[in-house]
C-alpha cells in the first residue's frame, strides 16, 4: 500500500510507477537518519498545564481575600480558597476530564517509548500538579457544599418571612387609618394597588387563614339617662352587613401562612399573632435584639371614640 504524498490517494505499487493525479517519485526515499533527536512537545504541554492551573487557583483565591480583607489567618485563607473553588466549579468539571484522559495519554505515550522523548520527571510533576489541583478543588467544593444548601433554605425561609412582615406592615397601616384591623384581608386591596409586593402576598393567601378577633368596648353612658325605643331600633338597624357594630374594634388578629411547602396546614407553617411571627406557638421569628435592646410592638387600639 502506497500513499501519494501529492494528493493522499492510496494505491498498490509503487509510486514511481505514478499516480492517478499525475504525481510520480523522481528517485529514491531518503533514508533514515541515524541519530534522531527526542521529542521535549509533549512533557512541555504537560508542565504547562499543571503551572496554570496552580496559578489559575492562586488568582483567584487572591481575588477572593480581596473581597473578604486581606489577612494573615489561615482560616480566612481557607474561606477565600472555597470561595475561588466554588467559582470555578463549572471549569474544574471539564477540565479535570480533559486534564485525567489527555494527560495520563500523553505520558503513557512518553513511558512507551522514552527514547523519543525528554523531559519525564517534569511532565510527571506536571501531570501530579494537575491531579492535585482537582483533588483540592473537589475537596473545597465539596466541604462548602452543606453550607450552601444551608444558604439556599435560609434564603427560601427568608422570601417567606419577607411576605409575612409585608402583609403586618399593611395590616399596622390599616389600623392606624381606620382605628382597627381590617374585617377581611381584601380590606387592604386598596394599599396594593400601590404597593406590588403586598399584592404578591395577597394572591397567595386564603379567605380562611385570617381571623381577625375583637374585644366589645362598652360605650361610657351618662348616669340616670333612659334609652327610648327609638333609639334602641335606630342602634339595632346595620347600615352594611360587613360594617362592625359601634363600639366594636378589631384589635388582634391571627394570620396563618404556608411554608416553605407551600402547603397550608403542615408544621412548617407560619403563624401571625397580632404582628409576631411565630411556628409551633414559639416566637423563634422574631428580629434578632440589636445593641441589647429587644423590638418593643406598639399598643394596638382598643376600640373607636
């Protein structure tokens, strides 16, 4: 089997003979030379990699200190290095393939025939460089791994919590507009018109979830003064069925809200008690005490006057 040079074309015979494009050898093959010298390409691509992914890493951990504050702890050296790992966890995945197949075939290769090639211990410390690099990248990612799954239940915890302070701020305004807590939780439609985040919340609420309670606050009424039937029938007649009786006050109210399930009823359900955030009737929602002094919750309003 012969094979032109000229065009690529393979042919039994010999290529003096002449190819189908025309092309024939115009003397004999030069020989062999005696001494070849060995080949440096493939224990040079090999360093080369295991140097840049040494200093790919120390980049950006670098960068990662930068953002934390530079220090001389080793801990806050670690915290930077996860850091960096987690970053390049989409590069480290392909490239610890391509890094594990090419390199290990390129120095096999270089072990196969070692007279043709130089350079074997530092394309071996290339190739382990390399192999350590991933090993530790592996490593940092997979101990920050918790605390990220940590992080992102935080975060789902928080959106929800984010939507119960929301739907207390509106129910305060509420009652310091109208003197009590709204009769239904559509009363506060006209506060999210204005506000897309209290209409969020709305949307995910249901009619059987808020409960506003009141307590009767008796009317003063002035000594040896007779109430006439008149004004006994004028008091019993309701100008509007969802309109609260006089001197009747909304002044407590339950709320209560899915969870992170989104399920209503289960135990990760959020309860809202009068402007406290609580679950499993411990208020462990509340905001953290800031400079040692604890959220004092104003004296809601007990009745109309």
């Amino acid at each position: 089997m012969t094979i032109c040079p000229c065009c690529g074309a393979r042919f039994e015979g010999d290529l003096r003979d002449g190819c189908a494009c025309g092309a024939r050898s115009v003397g004999e093959a030069l020989p062999k030379p005696e001494r070849e010298l060995p080949g440096y390409g493939r224990s040079l691509l090999l360093t080369l990699t295991g140097i840049a992914m040494i200093v790919g890493f120390l980049i950006q951990t670098i960068i990662a200190m930068a953002k934390i504050g530079f220090s001389l702890s080793f801990w806050s050296w670690i915290a930077a290095a996860e850091t960096a790992a987690w970053r390049l966890k989409w590069v480290t995945i392909p490239l610890a393939l391509v890094v594990l197949w090419g390199g290990r075939k390129l120095y096999r290769s270089m072990v196969e025939n070692p007279s043709r090639f130089v350079g074997m211990k530092i394309a071996r410390r290339g190739l382990i460089a390399s192999v350590s690099v991933i090993i530790l990248l592996a490593g940092l990612i997979g101990v920050t791994v918790p605390a990220r799954l940590r992080q992102r239940r935080m975060a789902i915890e928080a959106a929800h919590l984010a939507r119960g302070y929301t739907i207390i701020r509106a129910l305060q305004e509420y009652q310091a507009k109208h003197g009590t807590y709204a009769t239904d939780y559509r009363d506060l439609n006209e506060q999210a018109a204005n506000d897309p985040a209290l209409a969020e919340a709305l949307n995910e609420l249901d009619l059987a979830v808020y409960q506003p309670r009141a307590d009767i606050a008796a009317a003063p009424a002035e000594k040896g003064r007779r109430i006439g039937g008149a004004s006994i029938r004028n008091a019993s007649v309701r100008t509007a069925p969802d309109e609260p009786a006089p001197g009747l006050s909304f002044n407590a109210y339950d709320l209560r809200l899915p969870g992170p399930d989104k399920i209503l009823g289960t135990e990760d359900d959020i309860l809202i008690r009068d402007g406290v955030l609580t679950r499993d009737g411990v208020n462990t929602l509340a905001p953290p005490v800031k400079d040692g002094v604890a959220p004092v919750k104003a004296p809601a309003q007990t009745g109309r006057r």
